[in-house]
C-alpha cells in the first residue's frame, strides 16, 4: 500500500484513446515528472481534466493528452489516483507506461486497483467481485444483476443479516458472562424466533446461487434426439445463422456442437449433439452418443426434438426421466402436418423450416431456467459461488443452534454456533472482526456502568 503503482487500463490495441492510470502516495510526483502543462501539475484542482503534453527524459514530446486527477480519500482505490488519457497506439502507449515506470511507480498487480478499493473500505468483497462480473457480463440480465451488486445491493443485505446475528450473539454471550447485571435473556420463544429469520433469510439467499450460476456462465442447453429428426436444424434457426452442418443423412453430427446466444436476457450455451440410436457401428459415431449421454447429465434445460410428423410409436425417444425440470419436447417438422398420435401432447409444435413456433420455444426456455418464478429482472441479486459457500455455512451453523436451542443445550453452545454464524456472514463482505461482539455487549447493555 505505500507502493505507487501504474497500469494500462484500456486493453492493448489500436484504438482512439488509451488509458493509463496511477494510484498511490507518489502519484503526482510521478506524474509532474512527464507531465507539462500551462499550470504545475500540484497547482491543478482534484477533479478536474487538463490538456498538456508527456515528455521523455530528454523533454521531447511524446504524446498529447488529457489528464485527470482524483485526490484521495475522493478516488476509486481512496488514495491520489492519475488517469492519463493519450492516443490509443500501442508504440505510444507502451511509451507512457514505461515513463512512469522509470520515474517511480510499480507495475500494478492484477486486480491491485480494485484491491486497494477494498482495503481503503471505499467497497465490500461483494461489490469488488461485481466490477469483474460487470466487465465480463455478456447479457442484459447479467448486466443487470452485476450493476446491483455494484451499487452493494448484496452487501447491505448481507450486513443487515450480519447486524441481526451480531446483536443476538452479544445478547447470548452478554447473559452468560455478566450473569449480575440483570440482563434480560429474552423468553425462550423471542430468541427462537430471531434465530428462525435470520436462518430463512440465508436460505432465500442461497436460492438465488442457481440463477448467479447461469447469469455468470450460461444455461447449459442441450439439443438431442433420434438422428434426422432437425437438431441442427434447430441450433442453426434459434442462433440466426448456419452454426451446425445439416444433411439427410443419418449420423452428419459427430460430436457436440456449442453456440452461445441470449434469449429474453438470459444467455445459453447451445449444444447440439450426435443422434441418439441403439445401435450403429461406426465407432466414431458411437463415440458421440456416448459424449451425448455425458452432456445429458451435465444439462441445465433438455430439448427433445422428435419428428411430429410421424406416429409416436415410430418416435425414437430420449431416455430422459419423465417430469423432469427442464426437458423439452419439440414436435419438428409441423410445416409437413402434425400426426393425430400427437394430440393432445405437451410437446412444443415447430418447424425449423418456417419459423413457426421459435418464440414459443424461446418463451419456454425462459420458464425452466427461471423456474416460473416471475421474470428474472424481478429477482435479488444472484449470489456467486464463492457467496453461496459462506452462507450455507452460515445456514448450517444457524441450524444447529437451533437444533442446540430444541434440545435445551448450554448457552455456550448456542452462542459458539451462532458466532460461527456470524463469521461465515462476515465473509461474503470482507468484514471480520471479533471484536465486535465484545463492542455490542458494552454499547448495547452498558456493561460495568
């Protein structure tokens, strides 16, 4: 932290602008070394842009550019911070960045800026994680939920369960340490129920971990089915373009194909796959539907595709378990006319030919990967993975305090579970510290008054 330290902030190429930037104590030395401008650099107000020139060390000009000063605490990192906008070549670039090196400032490691934000408490660990979901968000959804994050919607409901647990941990243990102090230890019923809230809470939490999953990386999507039946076909019409090979021979697809693409916000990661039948003997083939039986377990959302056109009884069908959530069945082929042995059926009538039901397809889609539960912009924020591990510790240790309540154990044991509680909350935000507790004890029941 006493390090200045420098770095390339736009990503290496020919463009109309780069950006370099400096942040740490020596940010302004550093800079007044290689910057010349009407006015001394110390002179300039925080928060302003200026239009200079940087110099090399024989005072030839470099580049013209604009620069911006952010004098700490008011900063992103919190310390003084320097943002050189220059022309975006990758030679004069390159040229600024070594400047500053060569005057004082270190190589930033990854992360560092935002590292440094975190240190400096300007954000939590939950908005930190949010700038890298926000950079690498590929959906409007995706985007959504990492600007949430962003702005702390996760962290201030993270600390106002921490909040609840850090009283009902003070209260506990202010009972069982300063037992002269007539502190009310609250009835048997109240403390079961603070307990029970902020376990539901936690729970409410974490079932939100699937949907951050597929917001982050996709709804593993596959498309299967007896050969033939228009699975490429399928993958080519819901991606827009000629993605998979498509042939009236049995066995064109081989191995499995993979598009991305997003529906109503949401991003899929398509796979198209070998066709599935009992029995073929060409090995490279066979390979395939074994890679396809592998993608069938991995698979978030299941489209069947079958041949509406012919009788169900010369169908053949997916072994998919009956009912399961997220197994589609499209009736294809309908511009040929649907079989009677169809209807009724809760298959999805389409023709990859026409068009005709690729909304409804889409719509579909949509619903089992959000499981109905409204539309996804409605949602909280969707916890990552690295979140969904400390609240469920968080949840377990929630749970056997109460288990530890039922069963009329100690109240050291009651509060060792909920301290452990209050930890692994304490996590998801970057705020850990015992000593709170011992803070909320005193403040809270004027301990030795």
């Amino acid at each position: 932290m006493s390090d200045t330290i420098a770095a390339i902030s736009t990503a290496l190429g020919e463009a109309a602008i780069s950006v370099l930037r400096l942040s740490g104590p020596e940010s302004e030395i550093i800079a007044e070394q290689i910057f010349r401008s009407a006015r001394l650099l110390r002179l300039l107000p925080s928060r302003t842009v200026n239009h200079g020139r940087i110099v090399d060390e024989q005072g030839c000009t470099v580049d013209e550019v604009l620069l911006t000063i952010f004098r700490g605490p008011a900063s992103y990192t919190g310390e003084d911070v320097i943002e050189i906008s220059a022309h975006g070549g990758i030679l004069v670039t390159r040229r600024i960045y070594e400047l500053l090196l060569s005057n004082g400032a270190r190589a930033a490691e990854p992360g560092e800026f935002t590292q440094r934000a975190f240190l400096n408490g300007k954000m939590d660990l939950t908005q930190a994680e949010a700038v890298m979901d926000l950079i690498h968000a590929q959906s409007e959804l995706s985007l959504q939920a990492a600007s949430q994050q962003l702005e702390g919607r996760l962290g201030c409901e993270a600390d106002s369960i921490r909040e609840d647990l850090l009283q009902l941990v003070a209260h506990v243990e202010a009972y069982i340490d300063f037992p002269d102090e007539d502190i009310d230890p609250d009835t048997g019923a109240a403390i079961k129920l603070r307990m029970e809230s902020i376990h539901t809470r936690l729970r409410t939490l974490l079932d939100t971990a699937e949907h951050g999953r597929i917001l982050r990386s996709g709804a593993r999507t596959v498309i299967c089915g007896a050969p033939n039946v228009g699975k490429s076909s399928l993958l080519n019409a819901l991606s827009g373009h000629d993605r998979a090979i498509v042939s009236p021979h049995a066995g064109t697809t081989r191995d499995t194909i993979e598009e991305v693409l997003h529906i109503h916000g949401l991003p899929f990661v398509l796979v198209d796959t070998a066709g599935l039948r009992k029995h073929t003997s060409d090995y490279i083939e066979s390979e395939g539907i074994e890679r396809t039986r592998r993608e069938l377990e991995r698979a978030d959302v299941i489209i069947e595709v079958v041949d509406g056109s012919v009788s169900q009884d010369e169908s053949h069908r997916v072994p998919v378990t009956p009912g399961k959530r997220g197994h589609l069945v499209v009736l294809n082929k309908t511009d040929a006319g649907l079989h009677s042995s169809w209807i009724p059926s809760t298959g999805l009538p389409l023709s990859c030919q026409t068009g005709a039901g690729l909304d409804q397809l889409r719509t579909a889609m949509r619903d089992a990967v959000w499981n109905g539960e409204g539309s996804p912009d409605s949602q909280m924020v969707a916890i990552n993975a690295r979140h969904q591990r400390c609240f469920q510790r968080a949840a377990e240790a929630m749970e056997d305090a109460e288990e530890a309540f039922e069963h009329d154990c100690t109240p050291e044991l009651i509060a060792f579970e909920l301290r452990d509680a209050l930890q692994a909350v304490g996590e998801v935000t970057g705020r850990v510290d015992a000593e709170e507790v011992l803070g909320a004890i005193f403040s809270r029941f004027c301990i030795g008054k």
